[in-house]
C-alpha cells in the first residue's frame, strides 16, 4: 500500500526533472543556434565555459567575452532560483526576470596573462541569457514558456520583440 502511495509522486518528480531537462537544452540549442550568427572576429561573441544547467533548483551558466581593456577577458556567472523567475521576455535581449533582486552575477576579469585582476558581484532582478542574435525565434520562447510550464513553474511570457 505504501508502494501505490508514492507513485504518484515520483512520476510527478520524474516528469518535473524531465522538464526542467527540457529548459536547458533549449536554452544551449539557442546558445548553439545564436553562436552561427555571429561574425568570425566579433570580440563581444560569448563563448561558454559552463553551459546552461539546473542543480538544485537554480539555473545558471558560465561564459567568458573580451574584457574593457585589450588583452583582457571578463568570465561572468548567472544564477537564479526557478521558483523565483517570474517573466520570460525579448526585448533586445532574452531575459527572465524576477521580483527582487534573486540573479547572482559574479564578474571575474583576467589580464592576459590569465591572472585575475578583479572579481565582483552583484545581485539584479534581470537574468541575462547573452541570447540576442536570432531574430526568428517566436519559436523557442513558445517551446520554453511550455517546458517551465510542465515543469511546474509559473511564469509569464507577454513581451517578446523583435
């Protein structure tokens, strides 16, 4: 009797692991997608060094762009909690967007000789996904607003602009 008890909730987890699963593939396929577009000797084009992921209920990634000054790397991590993004949306950028100041952005610069120079952080409201080259991709905000869905995440999808 105990085992007919807990099927139902497991199904229910394995089926929220599935989806949040689903999250981040689509979100490294658009990475994937988006890194085609971008010009061969563009020194602003992202390159990941930790692809999107969930653990422990918070999505992030790592990424490194061409710092301020020449010779010079900026390598940023974003983290935020699922349950505390409340928007999914385009306007130049994707972005998620929470209520209070929920994303974790941690900011690491490295000279050229790959010494780090300064490492900051921050807490914002808006998670940065660096996704911002395809124009057409009506698409994937669909197939993502459906994936947080099923995953057990309410969040709203009203501003996507081209």
């Amino acid at each position: 009797m105990k085992h007919l008890l807990l099927l139902p909730f497991l199904c229910t987890m394995t089926l929220g692991m599935a989806q949040t699963d689903k999250i981040t593939k689509l979100l490294n396929k658009q990475f994937e997608v988006e890194q085609k577009i971008y010009e061969a000797d563009d020194e602003f084009k992202p390159t990941l060094i930790e692809p999107f992921r969930i653990e422990n209920d918070s999505l992030s990634f790592i990424f490194s762009q061409a710092g301020t000054e020449p010779g010079q790397m900026m390598i940023t991590r974003r983290s935020v909690h699922l349950k505390d993004i409340e928007e999914f949306m385009k306007d130049i950028n994707i972005l998620f967007v929470t209520s209070r100041n929920a994303v974790r952005e941690t900011h690491t610069i490295l000279g050229s000789d790959g010494q780090i120079l300064e490492t900051t952080e921050r807490f914002t409201y808006l998670f940065f996904t660096q996704l911002f080259k395809d124009q057409d991709n009506r698409a994937f905000f669909k197939k993502m607003l459906r994936a947080f869905d099923r995953a057990g995440y309410k969040i709203v999808g009203e501003h996507w602009y081209n």
